[in-house]
C-alpha cells in the first residue's frame, strides 16, 4: 500500500506578534522530497513543527491521507522528526542514547539494531562513548541514526540534517534519504547548505516568497 500524502491547505501561522507565512498550500506524496528554504526566521522550523504534528496552525489544515493529523491513524508510527537540536543525553553514551530514542518513538530498540545503525553512521567505533565526549558532528550522527533503524516507508520531516556534518557523515545520510525515497518514503527538510545527491531532485519550497 503507498504512503498517504502529507497536505498542507491554506496554512497560517505567527510566532508572537509576528506573522511568518499564510496561504500556504503543497502537498507531499509518497516518494517525494521537499526542501523548505528561506531567511533565518522565516518559519521554517515552525513549519516543520506544524507538519510533524507538534503544532497547531492559525488558519488552514493539515491532512494525512486526508485525515487531520491528530486523528489520521498511524501517523505517529509513521513519522519520524529530527530537530536540530540533537535531544542526546551527556551522560548517557551514544549508544543507550539512540536506544532511549529507539524505544522511546517504538523503534526497533535491540542492541544489534542500535549498533549497527551506528555503524552505518560511522559511529560504530564510538558507540560506548559517553554523548558529553563526542564533538558536534557525531552527535549529529547518533542522532540521524535513527533513520538507519527505519525499514519501512515513512515520512521524515528533518530540520538541519546535515548541520555539523562532514562529507563522510554527509554521504551516509544522502545514502539513507536516497534509500528511503526508492522504497516509496517522503521527506521534508531544511537545510543551509546545497542537497548533492546523485538520484534525487527535491521539490523547492520558498518560505520567503509566501511570507505574510
């Protein structure tokens, strides 16, 4: 069965006092990618957060197979946000920290499955380390790991994949996406920096050009 689309109609929505976009329509099919772009503040991240289902627009909807998101079922199960902020705890180690979050969003959580999406990430030779000893970059690995431990299609709204990585990091995700996208998945995400994989045109959307 293919994935629901992810619809956007009509969405508005302000930060305090200030209005970020209106009027927003698109949709996001099965096997597309969408790169939002635009100005620092200019709501991107809020956006993510509005299609993750971790927000409530001012004005239009948000529909998953034409269902709102707070009742369209399995929308939970099949999403999967990344914020830019790692959510890795220090005292933890890399690996009990990608199987908290493994576990926590009902992933597979088995120690083989944790380390080898470690691995996948490049990661596999820290594993053990605790999380306030990695630098920036691997922690931004750990925490793009759990995209290695996502089998099925899905939706993934990423806000800065690529932030802190370098090219190593940078080509095991671009893999991930790819992998993802051919096995009939979506993807929305932001990024500062120009997208370089081979096999994949994404879809532009410009939050500058539907700011309110």
């Amino acid at each position: 069965m293919s994935l629901p689309t992810l619809r956007a109609e009509g969405l508005a929505y302000r930060r305090g006092n200030q209005a970020l976009f209106a009027n927003l329509s698109f949709d996001v099919a099965a096997g597309d990618m969408v790169w939002l772009r635009g100005h620092n503040g200019r709501g991107k991240t809020s956006l993510l957060r509005l299609l993750a289902g971790l927000a409530q627009p001012d004005a239009g909807r948000i529909t998953w197979g034409g269902a709102e998101l707070d009742t369209a079922p399995d929308f939970n199960a099949q999403r999967t946000y990344i914020a830019h902020a790692n959510a890795l705890k220090d005292d933890l180690s890399a690996f009990e920290s990608l199987q908290f979050l493994a576990a926590l969003h009902g992933r597979d959580a088995a120690p083989a499955a944790v380390s080898a999406a470690l691995s996948r990430l490049g990661m596999g030779q820290r594993q053990r380390a605790p999380v306030r000893t990695l630098s920036q970059g691997q922690r931004r690995r750990v925490a793009l790991a759990r995209l290695a431990l996502e089998s099925v299609a899905g939706l993934w709204v990423l806000d800065e994949p690529f932030d802190a990585l370098d090219v190593q990091g940078i080509a095991a995700v671009n893999e991930l996406l790819e992998q993802h996208l051919e096995r009939g998945g979506s993807v929305v995400l932001t990024s500062h920096q120009p997208l370089s994989m081979a096999t994949v045109v994404p879809s532009l959307l410009e939050l500058d050009r539907v700011a309110a």
